[in-house]
C-alpha cells in the first residue's frame, strides 16, 4: 500500500505553501522522500563504482603490465559494474537536487490545472509544465490549484477546485488510467461484463503462451546443445571419464526442473484463454504491497484485495487505483489475473472527487 506518509491536501502544507513556505511536517516528510534516499545513493554508487575502478582497473594495469593481448576484455567487463555504480550515483544525486529546490528560498509558485494519467502514474498539468506528485501521495484525478516546488516540478500541496471538470469527467480520467495500466479496452470491458473474454484478450493471451513456449524451447535446448559442443570439441565420447558427466547432469536437471514449472504455466493459460471464463468481485479496494527476498533478489511485489480477495498488478496499476474508493475487478478465475476494472460509485460514501 503506497504510504500516507504525505497527504498533499493537508491543510497545515496548503496553508502554508500559500505564503510560499514549507510547513515543518511537510518538510520533514519530504526530507524522508528524498533527502536520506539520496545520500544513501549517493554513498552506494560512490562505493561500489570506486570499489570495482580500483578493482578492475589494477586488474586492467596488470594486464597491460604483463603484456597480456586480452586486456580489452576487463576493460568491458568494468562497463557493466560502472553502469550500475552509477545509476545508484545519478539517482542520489537526483534525489538530492530536489531536496535543494525544496529548501531554496522563494522555489513554491502556483498555478491551477488537472491531474490526469501520463506514462504509468498521475501528474499535474498546467500551463507550459508537467508536474509530479511525491512518491508516498496519492491523488484521484481532477481541477485542482497545484503549489510546486519550481525546477524539480515537484507537487507539495493542493486544493481541490470545480473550474470546467465535473466529477463525471474525473471519474473517465481515472477510468483511462485503469484501461491503459491493465492494458483493457472499452469492448474488453463489455465482453467482461458478461463474464467472457473478449477476442483481443484471448489473443492477448494466446500470444503470452506462445512466448513462454518459446522459452521453453530455448531452455530445454540449451543443455542438450552445450553437452553436444564440448563433446564435439574434445574429440568425442571416449575422452570423457563418468566423472566429466556430472556438470552437465546437475546443469541439465535445473534446466529440465524450469522447463516444467513453464510447461505448468503454458497449460494453465491455453486452459484459461480457451475456457473464456470470466468472474468478478465489488467492494472497496485496499492496496498491499509485500517484499520478498534480500539484497539483490529482493524484489516488490503489488496487490489489489478486495473483498477478502488478493490479486497480484502492476506497479502502473497500482498506481493508477485510488485506494477506498469501490470498484469492480474482472478476473480468470484459475490465475487471479486483473483482465479489467471499473469504479463503482458508492452513494453511502463520501464523493472523493467532489470540492471540498
């Protein structure tokens, strides 16, 4: 679930951005967001690109030292590390650059606009601009009065207004952003409406089970055709002892064991692209995220639940839903894919698009 860490309608931030400042628990917040984020980067990129330069690079001298013809080779193998050194180096940097348009004197302006869906998240629009929200805001589309931070084009508070977007059109915007991040169109929803896929999903994923057998082929080859090389290359079966074999056996079992779980995979979506079924849930939906993993295999994943059902997006999708609002989830039952989605207005709650 993205943080409420940062409410961007807090009317201590509103208040206060008002006279071009930053009120102490929204600076405080965004010191969280991007100050710490970026000198942890920052130290990470300068560590591990200084770390493999001396590395690699005394590697490389040696080499060269030796007289050795094969130098370039450590010299493209220190590209991949550099590159990853300094992605995290950029991204501190980056990070760091905003906190500085944050703190800079007289860097909040204002200017009335919409929030709409652009490249997989919400952003600001206003006149000659783009603006984004802070990382732990979540925002439903709609007029607002935005107060950003100049240079970086960073969202720090908003007010909602009527202007000419009424709650209708903002619920169409929120809706477009549900088609585009779990790729439906206007006729996928219909034909999910009756609980059946439509043709486009169907080749949609038809076309997902081709791919994973292609892979399957690719991998179920690998083994035989890397056996058969080293084979060849040493002149045939005879110079080989039992004991060579043993590699090439516990590579190839890894490889026939991946080469089942895809084998599952395949059959369960041609099940489910020709079965056609379709089922639904309605409720209020939450959000949940989970963490799996440490260190480099660490990895995010993203999930809608609703009522008392969990389902596994996108991160796009995750951003595009408003958290609490209700909708109506069109899923393949054996999966649990998302094939659609729609907001439900719910006449017992609160408008969540309406000025308040």
């Amino acid at each position: 679930m993205r943080s409420g860490n940062y409410d961007v309608t807090n009317p201590d931030f509103v208040s206060a951005n008002r006279y071009g400042q930053m009120a102490p628990q929204q600076l405080e917040a965004l010191k969280v967001a991007y100050l710490w984020p970026g000198i942890g980067f920052l130290v990470l990129g300068t560590v591990i690109g200084g770390f493999l330069l001396l590395m690699l690079g005394g590697m490389i001298i040696g080499m060269l030292a030796d007289g050795d013809d094969e130098w370039w080779i450590g010299l493209i193998v220190l590209v991949f590390p550099l590159l990853f050194g300094g992605g995290f180096f950029l991204a501190g940097a980056r990070n760091l650059w905003v906190w500085s348009r944050v703190t800079a004197t007289g860097s909040l302006a204002t200017a009335e606009g919409r929030l709409v869906w652009h490249r997989n998240n919400y952003r600001g629009e206003i006149e000659g601009a783009r603006l984004s929200l802070p990382g732990a805001a979540e925002l439903p589309p709609g007029a607002y009065r935005f107060f950003y931070v100049t240079g970086a084009n960073l969202i720090a508070s908003v007010e909602r207004l009527t202007l000419n977007v009424p709650p209708h059109e903002a619920l169409a915007e929120l809706t477009r952003a549900l088609q585009e991040s779990l790729d439906f169109r206007p006729e996928d929803l219909e034909a999910n409406r009756t609980l059946q896929i439509s043709a486009r999903q169907r080749t949609n994923l038809i076309a997902g089970v081709v791919g994973l057998s292609a892979l399957l082929g690719v991998l179920f080859l690998v083994p035989v055709v890397a056996m058969a090389v080293v084979i060849w290359s040493e002149g045939g079966i005879g110079r080989f002892s039992d004991t060579d074999y043993v590699p090439f056996l516990c590579f190839g079992g890894i490889m026939l064991l991946v080469d089942v779980v895809i084998l599952f995979a395949i059959f369960s979506g041609v099940r489910e692209a020709f079965a056609g079924r379709v089922e639904s849930v309605t409720g209020h939906l939450q959000e949940r995220t989970e963490v799996r993993g440490s260190g480099k295999s660490r990895h995010t994943y993203y999930y809608y639940v609703v009522d008392g059902q969990k389902f596994q997006v996108s991160p796009a999708a995750h951003k595009a839903s408003i958290e609490g609002m209700r909708y109506r989830l069109f899923y393949l039952p054996r999966s649990k894919k998302v094939l659609s989605a729609e907001p439900i207005p719910d006449p017992h709650a609160e408008d969540r698009f309406s000025p308040r």
